[in-house]
C-alpha cells in the first residue's frame, strides 16, 4: 500500500470546510431562535388574553432571556469562525499558495464586509434582536405591573425578571459589532 502524505494545505483546506460546517449550522440555529421567539411570544400572549391573567406575562422574560442569551452565543461564534478564517486561517493558506503575499485566500470573508449598507444592516439587526428579545418581555412586565393581579411575590419575582432582561439587553447592545472603517 503506498504511502501518502497529507499537506499543510490540505488539512487547512479541511479545517475551513469544518469551520463553515459549523458557521452554517450555527446560522441556521440562531436564526430559528427568532422565530421560535415569535411562536412564544404569541402563544403566551394569546393564553394570557383567554385566560384574563397578566401574570401569565411573566412566562415571557424567563423564556425571551434563554433564547436570546443562546442566539447571542450563537451569533458570537458565527463571528468568531469568521475573524479566525479571516485573521488566521486565510493568511496562513495564502502563504502556502504565493509565499511573496501576492494571493489571498478566502477573499469573501473580508470582501462582503465593505458592503456600503452593512453599518445600517447592523443597526437594524440589533433594533430587531433588542425588540424580540428585550423589549416585548419588557413591555409583558409592564402590563403585568399596570394591572398588579399577582400580589407581592410575583411582583418580586417580576423586578428579578425585569433584572434579567436589562442585563441581556446590555449584553446584545455590547456584542453588537460596528462594522470596521475601510473593510
């Protein structure tokens, strides 16, 4: 059986076909996280109209902070995956291609984000993501809090929800990334 060899170039080929493996399913992921979010808001929504009691309302933050922090963590990762392809993995590849730097390997993963819309895509992403997932449990906790049905513990337990879904909302206005100037 002959020997054979596998080169630099092939098992970083192979590394960045796992990487985008792992981008998309993550992609996919995190995108069916809003509209399972949607599906939530509106079932808890409808339960608590049928049912004539706000304080089913208070199902909404717990759920909205769970799905929102694991779409965060998600879309922290798919940017992730992409700086290491771009800041690592590309250069590194390009090397073993043209070793005088004249080739550049991956050049999408740089070249999408000189997009001219992508700082309003952004900001437009963070207004959608800070609404599903901060915004309407805010909103629930204020009807709750108008309407009071709950007494004492369930207001208590509402101001920690209340908590919660600030310290998120912090979380997605930090991790949100301004595109680069130039790139």
């Amino acid at each position: 059986m002959p020997e054979q060899n596998v080169t630099v170039g092939q098992l970083l080929l192979t590394e960045y076909q796992s990487l985008k493996d792992e981008q998309k399913a993550r992609i996919g992921f995190r995108d069916n996280l809003l509209y399972v979010t949607l599906a939530v808001v509106a079932a808890v929504i409808a339960a608590a109209a049928q049912a004539e009691r706000t304080s089913m309302l208070l199902a909404l933050p717990p759920v909205c902070v769970v799905l929102g922090w694991t779409y965060l963590v998600n879309d922290d990762k798919i940017s992730a995956i992409g700086t290491y392809v771009r800041d690592e993995l590309g250069p590194r590849l390009a090397a073993l291609a043209r070793p005088d730097g004249s080739f550049e390997a991956f050049a999408w993963e740089t070249g999408h984000r000189g997009d001219p819309r992508r700082r309003s895509r952004k900001a437009i992403q963070l207004l959608v993501d800070l609404t599903a997932f901060c915004v309407v449990p805010l909103a629930a906790l204020t009807v709750f809090w108008a309407d009071t049905d709950g007494g004492v513990a369930l207001v208590a337990v509402s101001v920690l929800e209340a908590l919660a879904v600030t310290g998120l909302a912090s979380q997605v206005v930090r991790y949100a990334r301004p595109a680069p100037t130039g790139l």
